[in-house]
C-alpha cells in the first residue's frame, strides 16, 4: 500500500467531524469557530448575561475621599446627646500605631436633619436636591471594607485588592457582557484622578487589553475640556483618511495573521477599528450645546459650584442613551488631599455637597424621565465613611472603614429603602453588613453575571472580582 493511498484513506479532523455522531461536534466547532472570529474582530461585542439581568449599565459617581455618612444619610441623635464627652474607640490606625484603644471627643453632626419622602429617610441640609429623591433611593447604611487609607481603600473599591494588580469594576463588566453599542467605548472614567491608585482603578490588568477603561479629561481640569483627544483630522478629506484607514487594516489584518493570539496587537488593532468609529459618534456624545437649556439648568450648568459636575453627569446620561455599558463619573483631584477628606475642617463638607447635590439629582430625575432609570444601575459613594469623633481633638474627622453609607437608584433595587445599620455613633457596621465584595457580587448579579463564574484565568489559577468572597445581597432587590 503506498503513501498515497494511505493519505486518501485518512480523515482530516473537519470530515471526521463531518461525518461522526450525525455531524454535531461540526457543528459545535463551527459554531465555537463563528464565536472566535466575531471575538476577533470586536472582543467587547454584545454577550448574552447568564441570566434575566435587572440593570444594562451602571453609572458610578464617585464621591473620592470618604464623605462623612454621620453628617449627610446616617443621623446620629447620641452624637449630639455626648457632643465634646471622651469616649474609647476602637480606631484601626491609632491600632496600628500605639496598639492601644484611646480615648476621642465625640463630635456632634455639623448639620441639621430632616425627614424626607414616604419612606421617612433622614437626610441632612447639605443635600436638599437629593432628598427630594429618597424614594426613588436605596441606602446601605452597614456598609464597610478594606483599608484605612485612600490609596488602599480607593483600589479595593475599584479592583477588590488592596494590594495586587486586579481589574477594576467596569473592566469586570465589559468583560462580562460586552458592549451595547460598538461605535463608543463600553467602559469610560470621566474626570479620573491621578492618584490614589490612578490608572489601576479602571485598568484591565491581565484581562485582555480591550477591556482597559477610557478616560476622558482629567480630574483638576475642566469639564467643558474633558474629550477624547485627536478624533477629528482636519488635514485631509474624508475619502483620504478612508483610504487610509483601509490602507492601515489591510496591515494589521496580515499582522494578526503572522502572530495570532497576540493580545496587545489584537487590542491596538482593534482600538483604530473603534476610533475609526468614534470620529462619527463621539464628537456629538461629549458636545452639550445642543441640550435644551432646562435640562443645563437643572444639572447646575453655567452656575457657580455646580457647572463643572453638572456637565459630568449630563455627559454621563448621554453615554448611558448611547449604550455606554458602565460610566464613572469622578468627583475629585490631584492633590494629596482628596475633596471630601476634611481632617481638620469638617465644614468643607458643605462646599463639595453643593457642588454635587443638584447635578446628582438632576441625572436621577433625567434618567427616570426618559424611561433609563429602570435599567439603569446608578451608585453613589466613596471608599469609606469617617469618624463619629474629632481627629486630635480638632474640627474634622479621621477616615472609617468600619461602617458607613452608600445609596442607589434604578437598576432593580428597591426604591425608598434603607438597608444596614451602624451602632449609635455611627462607627461600626452591626446589623445588615455590607462588604464592599458583598456590593460587587450584588452589583454583577443585577447585570445577570454571577461573581462566582466571572473568572479569568491568569498564572495558574482562576481570578474573579469578589476573590474568593462575596454574597449577593437579595434583600435589597426589588
């Protein structure tokens, strides 16, 4: 028997596929092949959620420095009642240093509370837009997590680590669930802070390159500057830079096939595809002028205080209208200081909620206008609260990971409810405890990923947001 013969005689695997088994495992391999190649070309297309998601997207207002929740949703009456008495607490970096529980001066709330909406919630006067809202509201009052610092805090809020390069939320998402629209980014960070972990809180890590957030402007500058630079070419026509482009994918298309697998090549190509794309789509996206001007009225823009996040969250529900599947919207800086850090000068903390109480109400009321708060997940919060007393006996207070408050809106959660409680003074978390992995897991569930099966495996073993901790908190969904 020759060669020949033998090699007429042999199956390729594609015949054997072919013909075994009725052709299923064909099938199956074609269709696994179909799912490669459209990866390939758009890795952050659409994917099915595992199950019946409550929310699409998610907008994230980050309040950066830890606001005070015993002066703004968590109303302490013992406070007030032992204001400038010396109690013992229990304080992770006096621990830290001394490894002794010292005695602090209780510090009363700077600020008067009120009762607000059918749900009865305690808001304080520094918020007088937002509590309009409280029932369209979900408080976690027995918040708590990791870290006493920013730095750490910041990154665990953001990634779930406090001390390895992990993804962050958003890079989670995307990954997850792709994009709902392939013209945009389906990850951006308006207005991120160079520090505190910069780039590392909406970084891919070691998810492929093609989930790594895009930041537009930069916290410190303007909101009216924040763009994507370098959309528009302005020095040839459109049929030149068509030409061009076609010029430039017939490169990377034989690129690829010299060195299949090569994730930053893949992710470099893919992201000309996506510019390409966006010089049609993002000019408009980030271009306000043509909102009516009661809609800039409502979020603050043009006035003093409020013009600068005001157009943040106005981009904000422009991202989410256009199918931006997870948008961060950061109220923050560069300095060493973050805003709502007041160590020292507790009555700060009125600067910054005017700055930010009507344009997060505005982007409420807006979205649940236009029929997006539904399915839309909005969360507010910073990476931990503060003390119940005064930092060296002074006029501010210390950080607090132990117990403090975030609230939601839409996304499936239910409205006019608080869940969680902290103890008298507002320092620990004792009923209804939240983790911040808690608050991932419950978060991807929404969206219809679960934590547990979100994994990426990278060295050797399998990663996921949550780590190895995490439970959905069921109470709060509607």
């Amino acid at each position: 028997m020759t060669n020949n013969h033998l090699v007429n005689r042999m199956m390729t695997r594609r015949q054997m596929l072919q013909s075994t088994a009725c052709g299923f495992g064909y099938l199956a391999a074609a269709g696994m092949a179909a799912r490669q190649a459209q990866a390939a070309v758009n890795p952050i297309a659409a994917s099915k959620p595992l199950f019946a998601p409550k929310a699409k997207r998610v907008i994230f207002l980050f309040m950066q420095g830890g606001p005070s929740h015993v002066d703004t949703f968590d109303y302490k009456p013992s406070l007030e009642k032992y204001d400038g008495q010396m109690m013992k607490f229990d304080d992770a970096r006096t621990l830290a240093k001394t490894r002794e529980i010292r005695e602090q001066r209780v510090y009363r709330n700077l600020w008067d509370f009120k009762r607000y909406g059918q749900c009865g919630q305690h808001v304080s006067e520094l918020f007088p837009h937002i509590a309009r809202h409280v029932d369209d509201l979900c408080f976690l009052k027995g918040m708590h997590t990791e870290g006493v610092a920013h730095g750490p805090s910041t990154l665990f809020l953001h990634t779930g680590s406090i001390n390895l390069i992990r993804p962050s939320v958003g890079s989670w998402v995307l990954y997850g669930l792709g994009t709902e629209n392939e013209n945009l980014p389906g990850f951006i960070t308006i207005q991120p802070s160079m520090g505190n972990g910069g780039p590392r809180n909406y970084s891919n890590a070691f998810l492929p390159a093609a989930f790594q957030g895009t930041a537009v402007g930069r916290a410190g500058v303007g909101a009216e500057k924040a763009r994507i630079r370098n959309l528009t070419n302005n020095g040839l026509t459109p049929a030149s830079q068509r030409a061009q482009f076609d010029l430039l994918r017939a490169i990377n298309s034989e690129q690829i096939l010299h060195d299949p697998g090569n994730d930053e090549l893949e992710a470099v190509i893919n992201s000309y595809e996506l510019a390409w794309k966006m010089q049609h789509h993002a000019p408009d996206l980030f271009d306000i002028s043509g909102e009516p001007q009661y809609i800039k009225d409502a979020y603050g823009i043009g006035q003093k205080g409020t013009d600068d996040y005001g157009r943040q969250c106005l981009m904000a529900r422009r991202m989410a209208e256009a199918g931006v599947r997870y948008i961060q919207v950061n109220y923050g800086d560069n300095t060493n200081n973050p805003r709502w850090d007041q160590h020292s000068n507790m009555p700060r903390h009125a600067e910054h909620a005017f700055n930010t109480d009507k344009p997060v109400a505005a982007l409420i009321q807006d979205l649940k206008q236009r029929g997006l708060l539904e399915d839309t997940l909005v969360w507010w919060g910073g990476e931990f609260g503060r003390t119940p007393y005064a930092q060296d006996n002074g006029t501010g207070r210390d950080h607090n990971s132990y117990g403090f408050t975030s609230f939601m809106a839409g996304g499936g959660l239910k409205p006019g409810f608080s869940y969680g409680e902290t103890d008298d003074f507002g320092h620990h978390a004792i009923r209804e405890k939240v983790h911040m992995h808690d608050w991932h897991a419950t978060l991807l569930h929404l969206l219809g990923l679960n934590h547990e099966e979100l994994t990426f495996r990278h060295d050797g073993r399998d990663f996921r947001l949550t780590d190895v901790h995490g439970r959905i908190i069921h109470d709060i969904i509607a």
